[in-house]
C-alpha cells in the first residue's frame, strides 16, 4: 500500500502595502477618500484586501494629457471698437489676437462679416494648449445688418461638419483635430440702455449652436451703479427672449453644479475692462488703463469683473465648455446629419485624397 501524500501547502501571497508616493488624495480631487474594505455602493463590492493603485488613475490620465496636451477654440463677436482683441490677449496674458499677429492699423473694416482664425501654442506648468481665436470682423458694422450672423453660423457648422466627416471615415486618425468653437464671447455696446435688436438676434439663433457668454465690453465707461442695472436689464431681456447663454440650466449634472452655476448666472453678463499695459499702483505692477483719475485695475474686483470672467472661462469651467460642445451642440448637428438622406456613407482614405486634391 502506498503512501499517502498530503496535498502541498502554499504561503498565502503578501498583501502589496500602498506605494510611498501615493498620498490621500487632493482637496480638489474628484473623489472622496475611501479607507479598505469598504464595498461600492448598492453593487455589494468586494472587501479589499489591500492596496491596489486605482486611485493613481487621475496621475495616469494627467500624465496622458500633459504629453499630449489639448486644444482650446475661442471666438469673439462683436462690433468694433469694443475691445475684442485686447480682452482675448488679457485673459491668456499674451499676444494671441489676430490683432497682435500681423493685423494692420489702416486695415479697412469689411463690407461683409469675415472669419479669420489664428492659432497659438501656449505652454504653463508643463501643460500644452494649442489656442484658436476666431475673430469676425465686419459684423455689426454695417449700414445694414441683416443676418449677418449667418457667415458665423456656417463656419461653426463647418466645423461640426469637418469633425463628422473624419469621424466616419474608415481609417480614422488615432485623435482628430478638433477645429469646433468651444466658447463664443459675445461683447455687448456699454449703453447702458438696453440691448440692440442684432444683440438678440444673434444670440437667438446660436444658442443652440454653440456656447455663448455675453460679456459688457469696456466696462470703466459706466459708473458701478449703471453698470449694475445695465447687467440686470440685459439679463431680463434675454429672458424674456428665451435666449439661453452658458452654462444653461438644462446641464447642471447635480446640485453642487447647480449651486456653482447658479451664482455665476446671477453675476453674468461680466462687465469687463480690458487692457495689456502695465501700470506701477501702490508699489506693485498691474495691468490697467490709466485715465485723468487714476488707474482702472483689470484684476481688482472692485473695477470690474474680469478676475471673474477668467477664473470661469479658463480655471474652473474651460472643460465642461469642450465637454458641452462635444457631447450637446455637436451630438445635436451629428444627429441631425445622419437622419438626412440615410446618413453619411463612410469615407474611404482613398476619396479623403481625392477630396483634398
């Protein structure tokens, strides 16, 4: 009779203890901290045994987008005069407007609306940005402005239509270029009367297209009085116009976005002041306009709203602006594209050639 063997008996394998640089997460992490062997939520999760490394997910995605780095398309609409170029070169504190890229001072103002696009490649912090402005000069400037937001809606479809078109090609790019308007500011006359009938027009027909900010151009012409019951009158009137501008209530994600948004709604339209001059205040250099009485400070709330407009523009709403563009006003055009005539045939590499001879 042979004898019986027992069966070998394995160490356990050791639980992997979390790596030293993997800290708590940040306070502006988008997760809360979760301690082990806690399970997720209604799915009954699995008690973790050990450290894993899912956390390390938003290093990992920050790594991807740092080397690759992302692109950012901002137009500007609005009658000229009002300070479009010199706001755009303020909020990126460079010069980015198609102004400062070889624009002429005795260049004459277009008899229809033209579209002109500059693009710049911006770096801070190791991040890339590669920065659009489109600018429109001629619009509002005219005898006759009929329609004259049609040129400016058929670039922003174009530029759907461009992006439709690469995606349904059959060898697609590995990341297609993204030439669609991410954020529109619309620059509003300081009257301090009311809004113009082209003001409404033009917001009524591309609110749906793309995500409007209106903004109160040379904001230091008003006195803060004027200037606040401009704003709340601007505000009702576009109400009262069922003009919708961003961020729309209709995407608030939950009640944290809705509280967010919901002050900065009340702020909007910003009255802004915009300037690329340094001024010596107080010790200090600051970027303002000098005026007989003093210094109007761009940064300095009290002056004006700009610090506000470009914390929300750039530093806590900048990617929900590309998320909207992407996931609503585009989904809306890409739909409505393919329900026509069966949809769009996909496009071979071959004819993308062709059609590019």
């Amino acid at each position: 009779m042979s004898d019986v063997v027992p069966p070998e008996v394995r160490p356990k394998p050791a639980v992997p203890a979390k790596p030293p640089h993997v800290g708590a997460p940040s306070p502006s992490s988008p997760f809360p901290p979760q301690g082990l062997g806690v399970g997720g939520g209604s799915g009954g999760g699995s008690t973790l045994l050990g450290y894993i490394g899912i956390d390390t997910i938003i290093e990992q995605m920050r790594k991807k987008t740092m080397k690759t780095g992302f692109d950012f398309n901002i137009m500007v609409v609005g009658h000229s005069g009002l300070g479009k170029s010199t706001l755009v070169n303020t909020l990126f504190k460079s010069q980015v407007s198609r102004r400062s890229a070889g624009w002429a001072r005795d260049e004459k103002i277009p008899k229809t609306v033209e579209i002109k696009a500059v693009s710049h490649f911006i770096e801070e912090g190791g991040v890339k940005m590669k920065l659009t402005v489109i600018d429109t000069p001629g619009f509002g400037d005219q005898i006759n402005n009929d329609n004259c937001w049609e040129p400016i809606a058929k670039y922003i479809n174009e530029q759907y239509e461009k992006f439709l078109k690469e995606e349904v090609n059959i060898t697609r790019k590995k990341r297609i270029p993204d030439t669609r308007v991410h954020c529109c500011l619309y620059f509003i006359s300081p009257t301090g009367h009311s809004l113009r009938q082209l003001d409404v027009e033009f917001m009524k027909h591309l609110s749906h297209s793309v995500n409007i900010i209106p903004v109160i151009a040379k904001a230091d012409t008003m006195t803060i009085d004027e200037r606040q019951e401009f704003k709340q009158r601007v505000r009702k009137e576009l109400e009262m116009g069922g003009i919708e501008f961003y961020p729309q209530k209709e995407f608030d994600e939950d009640m944290e976005d809705k509280s967010d948004n919901d002050k900065i709604r009340e702020a909007m339209p910003f009255a802004v002041v915009g300037s690329d001059k340094e001024y010596q205040v107080n010790g200090k250099r600051v970027l303002g306009r000098k005026t007989a009485w003093g210094v109007v400070e761009v940064e300095n709330p009290n002056h004006c709203e700009f610090a506000q407009l470009r914390d929300f523009l750039i530093r806590s709403h900048l990617q929900d602006l590309k998320e909207v563009t992407h996931n609503i006003h585009y989904e809306t055009y890409r739909a409505k594209r393919l329900n026509e005539n069966g949809g769009l045939h996909p496009i071979s590499s071959n004819d993308t050639q062709e059609s590019n001879l």
